[in-house]
C-alpha cells in the first residue's frame, strides 16, 4: 500500500469515525444518565436521514438543515417520554426490552411509510466539493466532519462541566435519587440529555450520509450497534472517551475493507467490544464503577 | 442494581406454587379438582390431536394453517430455550439468532440429499470430505444443537462474567460473528457462503416438527422442575444469595446457557427444514428480536406463555395480513392500507404490550385449569358486585 493510498483510507477512516463518534455521544451520555442502551438511538440516526430529505425537497438547504435537526431532537424526546419514563422504576431488562421494542417500530414505520426501497440523500451545496492534494482527491466532507466532531465535543465538555445544567447532568448520572433530593428536576435533565443526544445524532446523519448518498429503513441499525460499541471501548459515560472510540472504530473498519476483508469488518468491531469488555471492562477512559461487570 | 432488578423477575411462587402448578407443590397438598383437570387435560389434547389429523387429511387445502402452526412449535421452542436463560436463570442474551444459525447450517448442510449436493454448491464446489456425508433429518438437528452447545460453552467461559446489558450487547456481538463467519469465503465449500444453501428436505407432515418441538419443551420443563431448575432461579433471585446457598454460579449458568443454546440450535434446525432454503440474512438482530417479543408477550419465566405467545405472534401476523392489502369504502380508497402497515401495528402492539402489561400473558406463572377456572370466577364475583 503507498502512502497515497494509505493516507486517502486514513482520511476516509477518519470523516467515518467522525460521524461514528458524534452517535456514541449520545449512547454514553444516555448510558451514564439512565443506565439504558438506547437501541432506538440508532434509528433515530437513521430517522434524521428521512427528515432531511423530505425537507430539503421543498426548502433551501440553509432552512431544511435546522428543520431535519429539530425533527430529529423532538422525536428523540417524543421516544425517551413515551417509551422511557413510565419505567423509570422498572427492572432493567424492561426498559431494555421497551428500547429494542422503539427500535422495531421505527424500522417498521420507516418501511411503511418510505419503502424498503434505498432513497438518494440531497446534496447540500458544495459539501461534495472535490479537493486534490497531489495524489490524493477528497471532499470537503470529509475533512468537515472530524472537524465539526471535535468543536462540538468541545463545545459539549464545556457545558457538562461548566453550566448549571451540565451539572445538573452529572449529578443525575452519579446519583439520580441524590440529585433528585437536591432539587434538581431528575426529568428534564433527563429529556435535556436527549435534547443533544439526538442532536449530536442529527448531525452525524447529515455527514455520514452525504458521503453514503443513500437511506434505506435498516441504515441505522448496524451504525447504531456499532457507535455503541465505541461508547463502549472509550468508557461508558466519558464523552472523550466516546469520540475517541468512534475514531478508532471508523479507522480499523476502513482498513480491513481496504485490506479486502469486508465480510469481517462488523465481526471485527463486536470481537473489540469483547475484547475489551473481558480486558478493561471500563473502557479506556471509564471510571471504575463495581456493578458494571 | 440487584435490588431493582427483581421487581417483576422475581417469582413469587413461594407463596403461590399451588396456583403456579409447580411440580413439588402438587404431589404435597391434594388438589381437590384432579379429576376434573384430568379429564379436561386429556379432553383437550384429544381434540388438538383430532384437529391435527383432520388438517392433515386435508393438508392441501389447509397448507396455509398447516405452516403457520408448523412455524409455532418452532418458535415456540427457540422462545422456551430463550425463557429458560432470561426467565429462570435471569441472563438476559440476545445471540439467538446466532446460535440457530449454527443449528440450522449443520441440520441444512448435513440433510440435502447427496444427488442435489452439485446444483446446490454449483458456484463454489463442495468440500469433498462433506460430498458423501449424509444424516436423517433427526440426528442431523441433534448435530445441529450439540455445535450450537458446543460454540455457547466456548463463549459462555467469558462472556457469562458480564452482567445484564453488557452480556446482552456481548451476545449479540457474537450472533453477529457467527453470521459474519458463516457468510465468510473461507467456508464456501461448506456453507456455500453469500448464496446459502437450498435443497433443504422438508417435513414429511405436520406431525414431524410438532412431535420434536413437544418433545424438546418436555426436557426443558424437567429441567427447570429439577433441582438445577431450581437452582437457576435462586440465582436469578438473588445471585449474592444463591451462592450463600452453595450454588456453584458460574457452573449453572455456564449450563443455563448451553443447554439453552443447545434447543435453540435444534429450532434453528427445525426452522432450516421448515424454510427449505436458507442464507445468513436469516438469521439476522431482527431474528432475535421477535424471538424474545414472544417471550415478552407470553411473560418472561412461564414455559406455557412462551408457547401461547409464539401461537399468538405467528398466528396474529397472518390475520392481521388484511391490513396490508388496500381497502376502500364505496370508491373512496383509505390512504393507511398498503403494504407495511401491518407491521407498524404489530409492533405498536407489541409497544403497548412492553409499556402497560409488563408481565405479558402469563406473568411467571404456569397454564393450569385451576388458574383458568379460579380467573373466571373472580371475574364473575367482580362482575356481580357492579
């Protein structure tokens, strides 16, 4: 392999791995508040490509980008009310249960409604727009969207750890019954994780589908599991932690189809996850935590 | 998290194992409607029988009924071995799918009659030590769940010191490795990789795959009725407790799991003759999914829901086929009817059954006549105070 193509897979790994790690944002911080994998979170994803096709078919793109992102948000919050709250007491396995039960509906009503059949996603001006650096040619979303991943990490950081209800977040996330007890409304921190989950889910659906062109009612269900994955290996609950194993798992995925070893690059990221759940169970950045595994 | 989770894990057959019908329970106090129960067990089973046999005297023109309750008994015993981790043991694994791929590759691939092997495998060939190696339908599936044992023994060593969601998602993960390995072109010649194998003999009659799914669910209820049945659900109680107690954890469900893993390999056996052609698209998450939607419904720790359940889902998607197909009134044609549709409310269906009737059909208690009579009467008694 030339160093070329080495640094055209890279680039490629790592605009994948940006869109991989704005999605495990949402599942780590989902994970670290309600101790849920939010299986829908995935479909959510996958939601957003549909609102934004249908909403820049009759808008410019400048106002169609917002709409698709609040669509994504409201429904993100629409699920984690009807679906989550009410077993907010409730034995785990339920709630999990009830989020793979959201995930399936979503499949389903995205089948029924939008067919089964690949829609072309939109192209938003200029995002194609190819550039070449000697023997390399990218486009700018590639280079956009690890870009964007790492100024809305930043942004994130600063509001988890430096407003009210950043600390609102992680006082819930340590000791719900606690926070509750210190005033902290438990519910609306809660809806507000979700609020940037699927935003964060929102965004990444834009960039990652910009350069796969293409939604199908099944497009979030693998991504889904794998960003979880990445939440996973970066630590439950680190949001560092979560991008920086989105990253690693967009870049190993890249390679081992450019090695030719596609049948084996899903395989390849759920023997990450159990190699890292047997070796270092918190993650690379996880704070120990006993009733883990 | 022990603590929460309990709430509707835990049995309480302690107190109730009269109306539970547990085994122990019965053989103790007189039951002072045995006669009864007796007479209405045999009664009922005649009648299932009789109703067996005439669809089967008339198989062709009741094929339809005929492969949807075939399609049951099979479910029913992947949702059995299924409730027998997550209800009875409390390991909640979510690598079905993979496991009944392995059974049903083995069954498949050992069961095509050897002149069809060559149209079978036209694209890759055939391993030449598979090319003679023929099995009857049985052994074949007994094959078939002893790799899908053997695979679940191998992964259970790590994986079963997860707990609750992490081994759900470490399950998966395998399922999903499974699938990826069957697909791989390294085993071409013997799963014949992307195009899967058809050819698959069928069932003879409807009797066949009823007959090993009965027999498949007899063993699993002696086994939870046993002492280690027992023993599983101590440590789905409380594991801190169980141990106490001198249950060996890690040897129960290290048991749990493969002899789970074991029927659900001979139901993805049964559901290979029962599709006759298979690939690793088959046996994707969604498998899993409607296999643990069964045990939902049916209530996570009763055999007998498990199987109502699966009667109820593969029954209820067929008559809620209407819903797919376009209906009008007069000429005005209702936009909601179009293929899809029925999905949606199955699985809205399934929603409401998850958010407000969490203990599903039989919550972890067991079908008796008792239960059924002792329901009608408090209904009755409700009925005549209003």
């Amino acid at each position: 392999m030339s160093l070329a193509t080495f640094v055209q897979h890279l680039l490629t790994g790592i605009s994948l791995g940006g869109a991989y790690a704005l999605i495990a944002i949402g599942y780590t911080m989902v994970y670290g508040i309600l101790r849920l994998i939010n299986f829908a979170h995935g479909d959510i994803f996958m939601m957003s490509g549909y609102f934004m096709i249908f909403a820049i078919a009759s808008l410019p793109w400048f106002i169609a980008v917002p709409i698709a992102l609040i669509g994504t948000v409201i429904l993100g919050i629409l699920i984690e009310k009807t679906a989550y709250k009410p077993l907010r007491s409730a034995p785990r396995m339920s709630v999990m249960i009830s989020a793979i039960g959201v995930a399936y509906l979503l499949e389903n009503l995205a089948t029924y409604l939008f067919t089964a059949i690949p829609m072309a996603y939109p192209e938003i001006p200029g995002l194609k727009r190819i550039f070449t650096f000697g023997e390399i040619t990218t486009s700018l979303v590639t280079i956009l969207t690890p870009v964007l991943t790492i100024i809305l990490t930043i942004v994130l950081l600063q509001l988890i750890n430096r407003t009210k209800i950043g600390m609102a977040m992680r006082a819930v996330s340590k000791d719900t019954e606690a926070a509750r007890l210190m005033g902290i409304k438990v519910d609306s921190t809660i809806s507000m994780t979700f609020l940037i989950g699927s935003l964060l889910a929102g965004i990444g659906a834009l960039l990652y589908f910009t350069d796969r062109m293409t939604v199908y009612p099944y497009s979030g269900a693998l991504p889904g599991l794998k960003c979880f994955v990445a939440a996973v290996l970066g630590g439950i609950g680190s949001i560092p932690g979560a991008v920086i194993g989105g990253f690693i798992i967009g870049i190993c995925e890249t390679f081992i189809v450019a090695f030719g070893y596609s049948t084996f690059s899903d395989a390849f990221t759920f023997m990450l996850l159990i190699i890292i759940l047997l070796v270092r169970p918190t993650g690379l950045f996880g704070e120990a935590a006993a009733d883990k595994v | 998290m022990t603590e929460k989770n309990k709430g509707s894990l835990v049995s309480k057959d302690t107190g109730k194992a009269y109306a539970s019908g547990d085994g122990k329970a019965f053989a103790k106090r007189k039951d002072p409607h045995r006669g009864r129960n007796l007479t209405l067990t045999v009664i009922t089973s005649a009648l299932f029988i009789a109703l067996m046999v005439w669809y089967q005297k008339n198989a062709y023109d009741h094929s339809y009924a005929i492969s949807i309750i075939e399609r049951s008994a099979i479910y029913a015993v992947g949702a059995v071995a299924m409730n027998l981790l997550t209800g009875f043991t409390g390991l909640f694994s979510l690598g079905q799918a993979g496991f009944m791929a392995i059974g049903a590759y083995v069954t498949g691939v050992l069961t095509i009659p050897v002149t069809a092997r060559q149209s079978v495998y036209y694209m890759n060939g055939i391993a030449p030590w598979l090319e003679k190696l023929h099995l009857p339908m049985v052994p074949a599936m007994i094959l078939g769940g002893l790799a899908a044992a053997g695979f679940a023994a191998l992964i259970g060593i790590p994986v079963l010191r997860l707990k609750s969601d992490y081994l759900a998602i470490a399950t998966l993960g395998f399922a999903e490795i499974i699938r990826a390995l069957l697909a791989a072109p390294m085993m071409d010649t013997i799963t014949n990789g992307s195009y899967g194998i058809n050819n698959i003999p069928g069932y003879k009659n409807m009797f066949q795959p009823l007959l090993i799914a009965a027999v498949c669910i007899l063993v699993m209820l002696l086994l939870i009725n046993s002492s280690y049945g027992r023993a599983f659900k101590a440590i789905r109680d409380d594991e801190v407790a169980a141990e106490a107690m001198g249950i060996n954890l890690f040897r129960h469900k290290e048991l749990s799991f493969v002899i789970s893993s074991f029927f659900t390999g001979i139901s993805g056996g049964m559901l290979a003759c029962y599709m006759r052609s298979i690939d690793t698209k088959t046996f994707q998450v969604t498998l899993t999914y409607n296999v643990l939607l069964i045990v939902v419904l049916g209530g996570i720790g009763s055999v007998t829901g498990s199987i109502i359940g699966s009667f109820l889902i593969n029954g209820g998607q067929e008559w809620l086929r209407f819903l797919d197909e376009p209906h009008a009134i007069g000429a005005f044609q209702i936009p909601l009817f179009r293929p899809g549709f029925r999905m949606v409310i199955y699985s809205l269906l399934l929603m409401i059954v998850v958010l407000f009737w969490r203990s599903g059909i039989m919550g972890n208690r067991e079908f008796s006549w008792n239960l059924l009579f002792q329901r009608r009467r408090k209904k009755k008694a409700e009925g005549g105070e209003t």
